[in-house]
C-alpha cells in the first residue's frame, strides 16, 4: 500500500534500526536476563544512544519525535526480532511514568516556573529518555491491585515538602528504579484526592521490600516498595493540587492500553514465524510436519486472529496520532489482540510439540510472558465493562 503510514520511509528506517539492535544487543542475551532476573543497566544506555528510548517523546524534552504509529513500529519490530515481552516491559517502563513528569513540566513551562520546569526536565526526563535513569510507575498497592480512588497510600505536607507513607506492588522495573512515579492520597477520599508525586529513589525512607518472582517476563525485575516517613521537596508534586492524579492516569491509559495490544498482536506474530519455520522443518513419519491438513488449518487461524487483532490496533493506532479520543477503541483493541495472543501461544507450544514445553524454546517463554498481557493495564474483565460503561449502558 502506497499510503500505509507504517511503511513510510523514515518508518521503514526505524523498523531496520529497531531490528538490528534487537537482533545484536537484545535476542543473544534473552536467556541470561531471564536467569538473572533483570536487565544490565547499560542496555538501557545502549537503548538511548540508539534513540530508541525517546520515540514517542518530543525533541524539546529529550526524546526522538515521533506519534502512536511510530511506538507501534518500534514494538512490533523489537518483537519480531526476538526480543520478549519481558524486555519490552523492563526496557520500556517509562512509557508509563514520563508522560506524567512532561505534563508537569509543561504546565510549569505556561505558568513560568522554570524552576521546577527545569528540575523535571534536567534530573528526570531527559537523563531517562538518554538511558541514563530508569523510570517506573508505582501505583498498585498490597491490599487494592490497581484500585486508584481508594489507594492507601498517603502524602502530607510539611512545611515546603510532603512526607510520603505507604507500599506499592508489582511494580515494573521497581529494584532498578532511579525515579518512581508515585500515586498517592492527599485529601481523604475519592478520585480528586490522588495526586502523583516523582520520587528520587536515592532519598531515605525509599526501600525496595521485596524484589518479587513471577510466572513470566523473568528478565523484568518486579518489587513491593515501601516508603517510611519519605520526604520529598514540593516541585515532586507532579498533579494540580488538591488531586489531579486521577485524571492524569486516565488520562495516559489509552495510550498504555494500545501499547499492550501491540505487545500482544506482535508477541502472537513471533510465535506465528517460528511455528511456521518449525513445522516446515520438522519431520514426522517421512513428512515436514506442515505437510499435514490439521497443522496448516490451525496455522491459517493464528494468522487470521492475529491479523484482525493488528488491524484493529494499527487503526486506533492511526486515530491516535490523529488527535482523536480513542479510550473506548484502546479497550476493544486490548482485549481483541490479547484474546488473539493467548490462542496463539497455545497453539504454537502444541505445534513444537516437546520441544515447545522446554525451557530455552522461545515460544515457551512467551507462552508465559504473555499471560500477564491480559492482566496488567486493566484485566480482561475489568476493560470489558469499562466499555460497557463508555458505551453508555
């Protein structure tokens, strides 16, 4: 298609670009992230000098340019390469903090605080989309998951500072975190009393509690935070007071949301190429494996669910960088390539037979890395009445 704007020149560049560095620094090292349970540091760096960590972000503020469409190519290229949902999820875990700290620094900009403008931009933003810090989004908490209008966590002000008391958990890139997005409850009770807070994780009363194991994304380090008595200065506070943390979050989830439908059509495609390859390879009885009618059969469906999934998302993908309000499209788009996905990991784990039970077998890891996909971001369930709601009824 002339006019499909994922294939345009400068996109096509940066598929290339994102392919070969997955292939070179990413895929070779998988197996060894996996085991340790996190990601060197210097990937990171590596990320950054690319550019890679910056597409999405505008020049001004330290990034590489770029919209919705752009992230999409980056994703679906990093997947297609042999990265895992895990790497993503590590590598990638500002995506989730920064818009809050650029929307801070923004709104600094308009009411003439350099100041605090500056301290967001020269401390947090920039040095994260350079791989120099890592970001992370804390905002589940022990006792309510995801439950924002009646998080626990809670931040006082003192003087020129707030004192920050409270946990967080299954925090993404929480044990490597150099600054961590924090939600926490400045007026007592509902939506407008949450505000958001960017949090240095080298002051005292930060403490990584527990670094926690999870079924997948292995080589993405996952921790419960606590924080006791944390002071932080004023320009942390990232929302409007009172409030505003609310609406911010909401705000991002689309985006989130859309990017973990391409996580999910793009995980279902790498299985699709490797289980294609395999049967092609694979011998039974004097046959390659696809030879048989049941195989092809199945191999045709993984295609057709994936392609409508990467469809659907790319569109809502497109509306996006448009300037369209696209919430309730990113709901439908999550669930209908997470849905997708889970098809097709089972099926491309039946297709390598033994070999696809083995630890080491790409397709096994992310037959586990993609459970999580209908989990975090909002739960299956949970973005199914969210669109109920959106619809009206």
């Amino acid at each position: 298609m002339t006019n499909d704007p994922f294939s345009t020149d400068e996109r096509r560049a940066l598929a290339a670009l994102t392919a070969d560095f997955t292939a070179k620094e990413i895929a070779p090292n998988l197996n060894d992230w996996e085991d340790a349970e996190l990601i060197p540091r210097e990937v990171h760096k590596a990320l950054g000098d690319a550019g890679l960590l910056g597409i999405g972000y505008a020049e001004e503020v330290g990034g590489s340019g770029g919209d919705s469409i752009d992230v999409t190519v980056l994703t679906e290229s990093l997947l297609g390469a042999g990265a895992s949902g895990g790497a993503f999820a590590s590598l990638f875990s500002h995506g989730i903090a920064i818009p809050h700290m650029i929307d801070a620094a923004n709104r600094r900009q308009v009411a003439g605080d350099d100041v605090g403008a500056d301290w967001l931009l020269d401390e947090n933003i920039r040095p994260v989309l350079a791989g120099d810090k890592i970001a992370a989004l804390g905002v589940t908490e022990p006792d309510g998951g995801s439950d924002v209008v009646h998080l626990r966590t809670r931040a006082i002000p003192d003087g020129d500072d707030w004192i920050i008391n409270g946990a967080k958990t299954y925090i993404t890139s929480g044990v490597r975190a150099d600054v961590v997005v924090v939600a926490a409850r400045t007026a007592d009770s509902g939506a407008s009393g949450v505000s958001l807070f960017a949090v240095d994780t080298s002051l005292p009363g930060f403490e990584v509690t527990r670094k926690l194991r999870k079924m997948g994304w292995d080589c993405s380090d996952t921790a419960e935070l606590a924080f006791v008595d944390l002071r932080v200065p004023s320009h942390a506070l990232l929302t409007p007071e009172p409030g505003g943390g609310f609406a911010s979050l909401s705000r991002h989830f689309a985006v989130e949301r859309l990017s973990l439908a391409t996580l999910a059509y793009a995980t279902a495609q790498r299985c699709i190429d490797l289980t294609v390859e395999w049967t092609q390879q694979r011998q039974t009885f004097g046959r390659p494996l696809i030879s048989r009618q049941v195989v092809r059969h199945d191999l045709v469906e993984m295609i057709r669910r994936t392609d409508v999934a990467r469809v659907y998302a790319r569109n809502v993908a497109i509306r996006h960088a448009a300037g369209e309000a696209v919430l309730l499209e990113a709901v439908l788009a999550k669930n209908t390539a997470v849905e997708a996905c889970n098809w097709v990991v089972d099926r491309a784990v039946q297709l390598h037979g033994g070999l696809g039970y083995m630890r080491g077998t790409e397709v096994e890891r992310h037959y586990r890395d993609a459970r999580i996909i209908g989990i975090g971001g909002g739960a299956t369930e949970v973005m199914t009445d969210l669109a109920a709601k959106l619809l009206g009824w």
